[in-house]
C-alpha cells in the first residue's frame, strides 16, 4: 500500500509537467482566440476612454493636480490600449503566417530544388539561404509567443508609469492638505518637506525606471543592490509590477538582455512620442488661429454629436432671425477664477462630492433634495456672468440678462443669453468673446472666442 501511495505521489508532478508542456504546445490555440477577442474588445475599450477623456475636462478641475494625474492616467491607460491592439494584430499576422507554413508542411515538407530547373550555381547558393520548414515553424512560433507576452508586459509598463504619477499627485495633495490645516509658523515647514518628500519619490522612481529599462542594471552589483531593494520593493507595490514580474524576469533571463534592450527602449519611444508628433502637407493652413478659424465647436449644426460644447455655442455661422442664442460653458476652471475675484462668497453646493440628504433642525426632519437658495443663486449667476464681455462688430453689449442653461445634447451647464440682431445689415459679423484672466494679481479680458457668423 505504501509503495503504490509513494508511485501515486511521483507521478503527480510528472502528469502535471506532461499537462502544462501540452498545454504549451497548443498554446497557440489559445493565443489566437485571446489575441481575436481582445481586439474587439480593446477597440470598445478605446473608444469608451476617449470619450472619458474628452468628458473630464468638463467634469473636473484640470487646475486641481489629483484631478489631472487622473486624468494623464487615464491618458496613460489609452495609450497602452492602442499599443495592446497593435501588438495583437502583429500577433496575429505572425501566427498566420505560422499556421500557414504548418499547413504548407502538411503538403510540401521538402523543397524540390530539381524541379525548379535552376543552375547548381543558383541551387547551392538557395540552399544555404532558404531555411528549412520545420525550422521556420520554430522560429515563427517563438516570435509569435514573444510577441504575445511582449504585448502583454508594455501595457503592464505604461499602466505602472500611470500610477506612478498618481502617487507623486497623493504626495503633493497631502502636503498641501496639511499646509491649508497648519498654523503659519509650521505651514512652511510642512511645505519644504513636502517638496523633499515629492523630489525623493521622483528621483526613486526614475532610478526604478532606469533599473527596468536596462533589464535589472542595479541588481548586478552586490552592494547597489542592497540599497536599490528598498526602491525596488517600494515602488513594486505603488506601480504594481509585482503582477507581471514572472512574465518580465522569465523573458529576460531566457533571451539575449542585449536584443530585449534594444527592442524594447525604441519600441516604447516610439509609443510616447508618436502621439505628440504629426505629419502633414500643408504648410500655409495654421494649426490654430482664433481670428482666422471658423471653428466647427462653435456651431451647434457643425459640431459632432460626440463632442462637447468647448467655449460658446451659437446654432449656425448663417443666422436668419431676429435673435440671436449664445451659451457660454461653465467648466470647473472657472471656479478658481470666481473664488479669486470674489473670496467672501461661498456657494451652497460643496465642490466634489455632495450629499442629497438634508439636516433640518427647524423641523427636527430630513430632507431630500438640494437646498433652493434664491439669493445664492442671483449671485452665482452674477459672479459666473461677470467673467466674460460679449462684444458684436467691436460694441460691447452691456446690461444682457443671462439664465442658467444645460444644452441638450450632452447636459453641459452654462450661462444663456439672447442678442437682438434685427438692426445688423445682411453679411458678416463678428461675434468676440472676452474672458477674465489673472496676470500675477492684475485682472484682465483676454479674447476667449471669435466667432463669425452671417445674418440673411
């Protein structure tokens, strides 16, 4: 009994090493199947980001710095999803191409040199070039599950770069949390540490970046890699690499460090700086010029459906009544502006997150629902509208009544007003917005939209 229970026991590991090279084997089955899914996939996935990304603008203060850092995460996360998809095409093609020779192989195993008719010159010199079948379907199939895996590992790396930044926001939040909490004498000691504090994570974190660029540079020397560890382990949990470390130490420690290095550093080059670069033709046509621009944004009949309201919305560049409607967005942005010219108002919503649920102590109940405050509401409409000057054929337009207004399309909140134009001659006009910038504490109206339009 004993001897049948140790025959057991040994054999379990060798069916467990049988079950995984079989798997490995017809791997490729399932890298195909995972490669097709995840591009259909991916491809929701992009264009459900996008549209995210173009709404936080409009949903956040990008003068806030965590809101930003979400927002370059989110970025960030866009960008390893389009890398992710081209890797999987890639993917794709090579094992095609591999189950193509597969099949060829099945049929033709050999060349037939003899049936070409060629020279010997010629032959013998085929010969030492054209690689055999059997050896092509080994190559093409460790390139194909590189590719896989590779694919894989960068959008690891880019998410990792992405909650990296996350982290030096955190640091800078919470300095300056415990600043806005402080007495004077300590508010500056809090913010000098603060700054260490952020420099000592940066620096840290390139050191990191460095060490996984160069596949494990400070892991070579005995006592550098006694003070790297720290860093390392640190930063391991904060960019979550601890996830596909297998994959990455697997890859490197099987294949030539010195071909991984210089595939790798060039390939994610070409992802970070390819977004920010363009090619074109036309040298004479401005890339942005406000006062020589019809901006499509503008005009309600132009603008994508997709798209937000950006600055002003008029309903089309051809006006045939006797009035003409403009809505100005209101974004997060504008709240600083309004806290710096008017610092003794505060609104009676919270910024961030609010809560429907109402204490009343008069009547000793709860409430649901927001508080109507007229008064408050007068002054909000006053203190937003007092941001811009609306200007028609250079005459600024004074004493104009605004109201509240979200557009229909997308619910943008805004300002809404309604010009009399039944004086203006037929043909062009010009439609000039002024928006209140600070220069250090000096307050002024800088042009903000210039929109043309044509009254029938």
């Amino acid at each position: 009994m004993l001897g049948r229970e140790s025959r057991n026991e040994n054999s379990e590991p060798q069916d467990s090493n049988k079950w995984v090279k079989k798997l490995q084997q017809e791997s490729w089955e399932l890298e195909l199947l995972v490669s097709g899914f995840s591009i259909v996939l991916l491809s929701k996935l992009t264009e459900w980001l996008q549209v995210l990304i173009n709404d936080i603008p409009f949903t956040i203060n990008m003068h806030d710095s965590f809101s930003a850092a979400i927002f370059f995460f989110m970025s960030f996360l866009l960008l390893a999803s389009y890398a992710l998809i081209i890797n999987l095409i890639v993917h794709l093609v090579f094992r095609g191409f591999w189950v193509g020779i597969v099949g060829l192989g099945s049929v033709a195993p050999n060349t037939d040199f003899a049936k070409l008719k060629y020279s010997k010159f010629f032959v013998k010199k085929l010969k030492k070039k054209i690689v055999k079948l059997d050896d092509l379907v080994i190559v093409v199939d460790k390139i194909s599950s590189l590719i896989f895996t590779f694919a894989f590992l960068i959008i690891f790396f880019l998410i990792s770069v992405g909650l990296f930044l996350i982290g030096l926001t955190l640091i800078s939040e919470i300095g300056v949390f415990f600043v806005s909490i402080s007495g004077e004498k300590l508010s500056t000691a809090l913010q000098v540490t603060t700054i260490i504090i952020s420099l000592v994570y940066t620096f840290a974190g390139i050191i990191y970046m460095i060490d996984f660029l160069t596949l494990g540079f400070f892991k070579k020397f005995k006592w550098l890699s006694k003070i790297y560890y720290p860093i390392y382990h640190f930063f391991g949990w904060i960019t979550l690499s601890f996830l596909y470390r297998t994959l990455y130490y697997n890859l490197i420690s099987k294949f030539s460090k010195r071909k991984i290095g210089l595939i790798l550093i060039p390939y994610l080059s070409i992802i970070l700086i390819v977004p920010l670069t363009n090619f074109s033709h036309y040298i004479y046509f401005p890339e942005e010029s406000e006062s020589s621009h019809i901006e499509n944004n503008y005009y309600s009949e132009l603008r994508k459906s997709e798209d937000h309201i950006e600055k002003v919305d008029i309903p089309s560049y051809v006006i045939d009544n006797k009035f003409l409607p403009i809505f100005l967005t209101y974004i997060p942005e504008d709240n600083e502006i309004v806290k710096k010219l008017y610092p003794e108002y505060t609104p009676d919503i919270n910024e961030g997150f609010n809560s429907k649920i109402n204490m009343d102590f008069h009547n000793r109940g709860l409430s649901i629902g927001s508080k109507k405050m007229i008064d408050q509401q007068k002054k909000s409409l006053e203190y937003l509208t007092s941001l811009y000057q609306i200007y028609l054929n250079d005459s600024l337009i004074q004493n104009q009544k605004f109201y509240f207004k979200q557009s229909a399309e997308k619910e943008e909140k805004g300002i809404f007003t309604m010009i009399n134009i039944s004086e203006l001659e037929i043909g062009e006009n010009i439609l000039l917005i002024k928006k209140i910038r600070f220069k250090g504490d000096e307050k002024i109206f800088k042009d903000y939209a210039f929109v043309p339009f044509w009254k029938e």
